[in-house]
C-alpha cells in the first residue's frame, strides 16, 4: 500500500524549507522556555539530550533537502519524532497551560500533506491519542472544552488541508493529462506538417516528371518512403475499360510488371471511379467485392487519381491491421492522388505535344524532322555494334499527272492509302516517315541489303495490286519506284545513304518505273 504522496510529479509548492524553518522556531522556542522563563523547564541531562536529538533531526532533514538521502524519510521522521517528544514539551511546559500542542498542528498539516490520506488519517489518529493520554492526568470537566476544541481544530486543519491537496493534485492531474495530450497533439500536428510538407514536395517534383512511367515510379516512392505504406498499388483502366495493376508494393520490392485485376474486384474499383470519392474498407473479412495484394490484408484504402473531371486511374494502400487507417491517412493519400492525375495528365498532354512535332498532319506517320534524327540514332548504333542497317525511299510514279487529273484532295487520299500498304509491309521496330511530297522514306535497323530489297519488293506488290477507291465510284491504281541502300556496303555517313538511295530511286525511276533498284 502506498504510503507517500507522488512528490516529484506535481506543481504543488515545495514546503521543504518552510518546514525547516518552523522546527528552528520551534526548537528556539524550547532554548528560550529552558533558559529565559522564570522557571527552568528541564532538568538539564533530559534538555541536553531533547536539543541534541532536535538538532541532529535538523541537520539530518537540511541534508535530505539537499539529496543526500531520501526526503521522504526525512518526513517520516519528523513526524515520529513530534509524536514521541511534543508530549514530552507539553507535560514539561504546564500540560493544559503549554503552548506546544501548536506543534501538533504543523505536524498533521505536514502528514496531511505527504502522506497519502488513510496514512495520514492514522498519523492523526495517532496524534490525538497521544495528546489525550497527555493530558489525561488533568482532564476535568472544565477543561474538557478546551481539549475537544483544540482536538477538533487539529482535525479540521488536517481534513481542509487533506482536501485541498487532493483537490489541488486531482486539479493537477487532469492539467498534467490536458498537458500530455495537447504535447501529443502538437508532436501530430508537427508531423502531419512535415509530411505534408514533404508531400507538397515531392507533387512538386511528380508536376516536373513529363513520362507516365517516371509518374509511376515517383508514385510508388511516396506512397512507400513518404507515407509509409507497406502494401500500395498503383491502378490503370485500359482502353477496354479493364482494370489492371500497373505498379505494386508489397512488403520492400515495387513490381512494375504489369497483373490483371480479379473480376469480383472490378465493380468496387468502378465505382469509385464513377464516383470519384475515397473509400476506406475498415475490415476486409467481411468482404467479397475486394482481393486484396496481401493475402494478410485486413483494411484498405482506395483513391481515384482525378484531374479536371477525368478520373486516370486509383491508388490503393492495405494493412494488416483491421481499421487500420484514419481520415488523416485518406486525406494524405488524396493528396498525392489529385497530383499524380495532374502529373499523368500532363505527361500524356507532353506526348502529345511531342507527337505533333514528329508526326506528318495527312498521313500519321513520322515526318522528315523524326526521320533525321532516328537516322543518326541508328547509324551510330550499327557503327558501335557492327550492326547492318538499310534504308528504302518510296516514291509515287506519275502523281504530277495523278494530281493534275483527279486534284489535290485525290492525292492526299492516295498518299493516307500509300502509306497505310507500307505500314502493313513493315516491322514494328523499323521507321516509316514521310520525306516530302509523294516521297517516303524507311529505316530498316539490324537489316542487311538482301533482306530490305525483299521487303521492297513486298511493298511495290502491294501497291501495285492495290485498287484505291477516290468516291464517285471513281477507283484509281499506281504504282511506286523504290530505291535501296545499306551500311556498311554504301558508305558510313547518313548522309552517304540517303543519297545512295535517293540515287537507287531514280535510277528505278530512268529504268521504267515500278521497280526496286540498288546502287
């Protein structure tokens, strides 16, 4: 059972040394009753020993101020010390007529003080019990007042007093309480500060990424390192409007392969998209309409990456912990999703805009800018790899006189039709540009001259049995001169060989037309 008052958590006032000042008034008192009153109080052997003892005491409760030992002990001992000797100043000092059954006020205000209140009860029990016993010799009749008054007195100071620090230290308490939470609150609010802070940082740096797969891959660095999620996703709709798993965390490794979502998932994700709001799923046992990444997952979170009203696709965090996640974990994540569909949205605005650089208006393939530059790319890498590389020019035979005949708009119809041939000749990795007027121009990497004049000759088939509809249940047929060259056979410079070829293609050209020539 505890005995003390906690002590050394508490606003309360330290009374240590107020305390030790009133034992020296008290003990200047008993010099001043043994050697300026009229009449000697103690018998000289018996005060030697009371003001030795008294002082050591003080000496000793000085030191425990100090923290040579333990003040509570010192305490304890006051107050056993003014129960054995204050009878003994009062019986020496006039029983009813002394003055020092004060001292037994200051002692049950102390023990009401520090020690808890049933050992404080006790302490005053005690206290009364040993005044009364003092007295005992004297009571009468007359002086029973005097006593109970004085005996009532010391309780009621000792309950005020044990009331009071009770109120105080409740008081205190619920302050201390106050204190710790609003401590708690500030260290949150510092926290969620710097994260959102670094959040705001790092959508700054997802704003400045102009590539969906970089997007993707900043994503999953703040969902994992700056939220700290241990189990995320990242989710697209496809153009069929399937839903798929473009990246995934799962415990430390982010996997960019990409993975079908489950059918009985599908409608749960599709209505957050179509509702464009965040849902938390608190406990997924009770659950079929989501299959989680981990198959330990107890709660989610799903949140739609929108921006301007077009939902890009979701982000999605688990836990295995079930109501894992608070509002304050749906509001960060949709934070970092409102910006990631903004950065997606402008990556794909970026591809555009790059596109509409590179791409030929009427027929949709490269343009003579993309051309060059894929040239250079490519002859640079068949140099350092001692790779083959070909290139094919296209030209249409006789389109002046096509053009003159049926106008421009039957032109542009016949180059759309001509190229959409040569696309279906060709590979996905070679480079189909237009390299002006009714000239095209192919780059066929990793491929020898044999092997690009076989895929020349597929093209001028082609498009020699090709019929091209013109409207007006009008139909048209043409034919292509084609010209050839390769690396290394035909210089190593790109520009070695796009005049061999240009100089292939006119001799097809001077030879008859509708021929596949090599220089």
């Amino acid at each position: 059972m505890k005995l003390f008052l906690d002590r050394n958590k508490t606003f309360l006032p330290r009374v240590d040394v107020i305390y030790l000042m009133t034992r020296v008034m008290i003990l200047l008192s008993i010099l001043w009753f043994a050697f300026a009153s009229e009449h000697s109080i103690f018998e000289p052997p018996l005060f030697y020993a009371i003001a030795g003892i008294y002082t050591l005491h003080l000496v000793l409760f000085w030191a425990a101020t100090h923290g040579r030992f333990d003040l509570k002990l010192a305490y304890l001992s006051a107050i056993i010390y003014d129960i054995i000797l204050v009878p003994l100043f009062i019986t020496c000092t006039g029983l009813m007529q002394s003055p020092f059954y004060l001292a037994f006020f200051l002692t049950v205000s102390v023990a009401a003080y520090v020690l808890t209140f049933w050992f404080a009860t006790g302490a005053t029990i005690i206290i009364t019990s040993a005044y009364l016993a003092t007295l005992y010799p004297v009571l009468s009749v007359d002086s029973l007042f005097d006593v109970s008054m004085r005996i009532s007195s010391m309780w009621v100071c000792f309950l005020v007093i044990s009331y009071v620090s009770d109120y105080l230290r409740r008081s205190e308490r619920r302050l201390l309480k106050l204190f710790d939470t609003l401590n708690m609150r500030t260290s949150e609010l510092e926290k969620s500060q710097a994260q959102l802070e670094m959040i705001y940082e790092n959508t700054r740096i997802l704003a400045s990424i102009l590539e969906p797969d970089g997007v993707v891959k900043e994503i999953m660095r703040i969902m994992g390192n700056t939220l700290q999620f241990r189990h995320c996703a990242v989710i697209f709709r496809n153009r069929t409007s399937d839903f798929y798993y473009r990246a995934r965390l799962t415990g430390r490794h982010v996997n960019y392969h990409l993975k079908a979502i489950g059918t009985e998932t599908k409608d749960l994700i599709r209505r957050v998209c179509d509702s464009d709001e965040p849902i938390r799923l608190k406990d997924l046992t009770v659950r079929d309409d989501y299959t989680p990444l981990n198959g330990k997952a107890r709660s989610a979170i799903i949140v739609p990456m929108t921006a301007h009203g077009t939902t890009h696709g979701l982000l999605t965090a688990e836990s295995q912990g079930k109501d894992f996640f608070t509002d304050r974990d749906v509001q960060m994540l949709t934070i970092v999703a409102r910006s990631a569909g903004l950065a997606l949205e402008n990556a794909a605005l970026h591809i555009r805009t790059e596109e509409l650089t590179i791409i030929d208006d009427l027929t949709g393939i490269y343009n003579y800018r993309y051309f060059v530059q894929k040239l250079q790319e490519e002859k640079k890498r068949a140099i350092r790899y001692n790779l083959p590389l070909s290139i094919i020019m296209v030209d249409i035979d006789w389109f002046k006189k096509l053009n003159d005949s049926y106008g421009h708009e039957v032109g542009n119809i016949v180059l759309k039709k001509l190229a959409s041939i040569i696309n279906h000749c060709i590979r996905d990795v070679d480079i189909f540009a237009r390299y002006g007027g009714e000239e095209f121009v192919i780059i066929l990497p990793q491929t020898p001259q044999t092997e690009a004049t076989g895929i020349s000759e597929r093209i001028r088939e082609q498009v020699e049995s090709m019929i091209i509809d013109i409207g007006n249940t009008s139909k048209v047929k043409i034919t292509v001169s084609v010209g050839i060259s390769s690396f290394p056979e035909n210089g190593k410079s790109a520009e070695d060989l796009v005049s061999v070829a240009d100089q292939a293609l006119y001799r097809a050209k001077g030879s008859g037309k509708n021929l596949v020539c090599v220089v």
